[in-house]
C-alpha cells in the first residue's frame, strides 16, 4: 500500500490554529525545548543583595556582564523554549519530545517538524495493524520519535521522550514502550546516548528507571515534587530528576490552612511571590541528598517562574526557565561588584555538611514512600499524570479523525 506523505493532517487540522496562543502552565501546544547555560566559567558569589541595581543591555560597559552569564556560572540554565522562533535567541542544546509538543505541532501550518508526523501517520508497518488502539499508539509512538530524531539533528545534547503517562503505574508496561521507542530510534539511527526517556516519579515509574538504567538506558524522572522521591530515584540511578518548585509554591498557596503560608502572611511575606518554604526544603534536600552521598543523577529545578524563584535556587544542577525569565535575565547587566550579589545557595560543599535524619536514609520502597509522600506531592503527582494523560488521548483521537489519509 502506498500512502501520501502530503501532510494529511492540513484538512483536519486547519481550525485548530490556536494552540500556541493558549500558554500557561504546561499548556498545550508548547513547543519546550531546552538549551544549555551560555557560560561555563565558575564565579562564586558570596554576598546577597536582592535589590541590585539593574542596567539595561545597552549601557553594558567592560567588566560588566549579564545576569544570566552571573546565574549561569551557578547553574545550568535550560530555557523552557515554547516557539521556534527563539532557537535564534537562545539556542537549544537539549530537548523534550512530548503529546503537548505534537499537538502543537499538529496545530501550525507548516513547522519544520510537520513531516515527521505525517511521515509517522504512513508508516505501513503501524497501518496494518488492526486492532485501532494498537494502531493509533503505534502512530503516535512513530510521532515521538520522528520529530524526536529531527531535534537530535539540532541539538547537540539529549532529546528526552515522554512515556505514555497512562503506563505511570506498570513498571514492565514503561519498560516495554521505552525499549519499543529505543528500537523505533535506532531505526532511524539515533543512538541512545542522545536519548533520555521521561518517566512520572511513581514507585513504578521509579522501579522502571531503576531497571533501564542498569540497562545503560538513560530515564529522566519527572513529576518529582517532594525529597522522598527524588531519594527514591536518586537510589533507582536515574539520569535526570525534575522537581516542579513553582507547583509546590502554589499548592502551598492554595491551601491556605497552611501554618506555614499563614505564618508568611502574618510576616508579611506574600507567599505567591517567594519560593514557599517546603518548596525550598524539598529542592534543597533533594541536591544535598544526591549531592552529599555520590548519586548520579543530575537534579532539574522546573516550574520557576519569575527571576527570585531562579536566584533562591542558584547552585541546582539544572534549572529550566520560561523564556521571559531568561529575556531579563540577558537584559539586566551587573557589574563586577554586583557579581558578588548572587548567592549560591547549593553546593556540593554544603550538601557535605547537611545532615539527613535515619528516617531519611533509609533504602524507600513503595510502601516507605507512599507513607512519606505527603498530600502536596500525592496532588500534584495525580494532577501532573491526569495532564499527560488527557493530552496523550487527544493525540490520538486527532490522529484517529486524519487516518487514513485521504488519498490511501
Ligand atoms: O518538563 C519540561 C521539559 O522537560 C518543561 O517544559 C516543564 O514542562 C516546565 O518547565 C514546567 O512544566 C513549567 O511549569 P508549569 O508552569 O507548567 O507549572
């Protein structure tokens, strides 16, 4: 059977323009790629003054340079990319392939990326399948990897694919989707030292890292939003842990009952802007825990969003910033005094000295770490799951309404 690769997708696709616009928080259509830090020399900053004077780009003089070349001396700074145009900007050297991505992929006209999907939506070997639930998984696995394997060719670092989030509790389910899109890669000649696979932080999430990394898979660990579990994949080996901050903030501050929230407030602190405590209690415990007892993994702070979220977690291996951020942040000039501003808040030497509780270091099992878990992490993990999930099936059901193709 021959089948067209003339973007099959434009018919049906062609009032659904608007997914881009629609932003917010992991929303759909965004297109996140992630770059690397654009400095690599290490400053360390010893004083903090949160009300440094900030100097627009075209003053710059010599000895000045940016906040973000002063950030990111501290840090890896991963900017949270949602157009194509800002490659230019700010150009990419990692990146994640996603449901979101595809949806937005499949709502533009034309995108670098728009025949990949159309190259997946042909591929003869998922078309003969006949059972539709097959079929239209095989698609979009196809999907990921294709466009996954042209972000290979423009970046240089890793591109991270997304596991089907309704698999977040099947160990061996994760397991067999990785090692299909692991195949479905080398098909296309991506060797999997480009690829991390991004799996939710459930235990069997975590288990199933565990069991690809002592394959030589690399996982990368999302939906972390508390040190258990960042401990538990920590001890798993997986690559990447990401850890969303700004979530944890805002659950904070939605559930106002909070003594902690209420105490902020009665301080006088708006705890909608800081990072909330527990935020910074579970990211800090977290770095200090892979960092002080030799891990591998490398902890990504996500969900930052605005610059004092970035600063109060300068030292985090990786730190992945919306694009306004890093705009100010390239904006904003600091002098060579001023250097002496930012504080780094982690480091390997502190994360030596901190002190972990027995409780703490013990070897977390499913058991240990659904009882520590705490509601924060256990709401936001379902809510993280529930997103993936419902932008899983509408990847699907977009790619069951377009095949077969029209002219097949
Ligand atoms: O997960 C990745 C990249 O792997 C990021 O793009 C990630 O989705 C974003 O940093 C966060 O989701 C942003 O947080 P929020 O605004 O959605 O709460």
């Amino acid at each position: 059977m021959s089948l067209s690769l003339q973007s099959p997708l434009s018919s049906a696709l062609s009032s659904r323009s608007s997914f881009l616009q629609k932003g917010g928080g992991g929303g759909e259509g965004r297109l996140r790629l992630l770059s690397g830090s654009l400095s690599s020399n290490s400053i360390f900053f010893k004083l903090h003054n949160p009300s440094f004077p900030q100097i627009r780009a075209s003053s710059l003089d010599a000895g000045a340079s940016t906040e973000l070349d002063a950030v990111s001396s501290l840090s890896e700074i991963v900017p949270d990319t949602v157009v194509f145009d800002d490659f230019q900007k700010f150009p990419p050297t990692a990146a994640t392939v996603s449901s979101s991505l595809l949806l937005g992929i499949c709502s533009l006209p034309d995108t670098i990326f728009r025949s990949a999907v159309d190259t997946a939506l042909a591929d003869s070997g998922c078309s003969s399948l006949e059972n539709d639930v097959l079929r239209l998984s095989c698609f979009a696995n196809k999907a990921l990897v294709n466009v996954g394997g042209d972000l290979s060719k423009l970046v240089p670092g890793r591109v991270s694919t997304e596991v089907d989030a309704r698999l977040a509790y099947d160990t061996h389910g994760i397991i067999r989707k990785v090692h299909d899109l692991l195949k479905s890669y080398g098909e296309i000649d991506v060797p999997p030292e480009r690829l991390l696979f991004k799996i939710p932080a459930t235990w069997q999430g975590i288990e199933a890292s565990r069991l690809l990394e002592s394959e030589g898979i690399q996982t990368h660990l999302t939906f972390v939003y508390s040190f258990v579990q960042a401990a538990a994949a920590a001890q798993a080996g997986a690559s990447v842990i990401q850890i969303f901050v700004g979530r944890l903030r805002d659950w904070s501050r939605n559930h106002s009952g909070d003594p902690e929230i209420e105490a902020a407030l009665k301080r006088g602190e708006d705890p909608g802007l800081a990072l909330s405590i527990d935020a910074l209690i579970q990211v800090t415990k977290a770095y200090n825990y892979i960092h002080k007892y030799g891990y591998k993994s490398k902890l990504m702070a996500a969900a930052v969003r605005n610059k004092q979220d970035l600063f109060s977690l300068l030292g985090v291996d990786y730190i992945i910033a919306p694009l306004k951020v890093m705009e100010s942040l390239k904006e904003s000039i600091t002098t060579p005094d001023e250097k002496y501003s930012f504080v780094r808040r982690l480091s390997p030497h502190s994360a030596a000295a901190y002190s972990f509780s027995e409780e703490e270091l013990i070897k977390w099992d499913q058991l240990s770490l659904a009882s520590a878990m705490g509601p924060a992490s256990v709401e936001l993990l379902a809510a993280g799951l529930d997103g993936y999930v419902n932008q899983a099936k509408r990847v699907e059901e977009l790619f069951a309404k377009i095949w077969p193709p029209p002219n097949v």
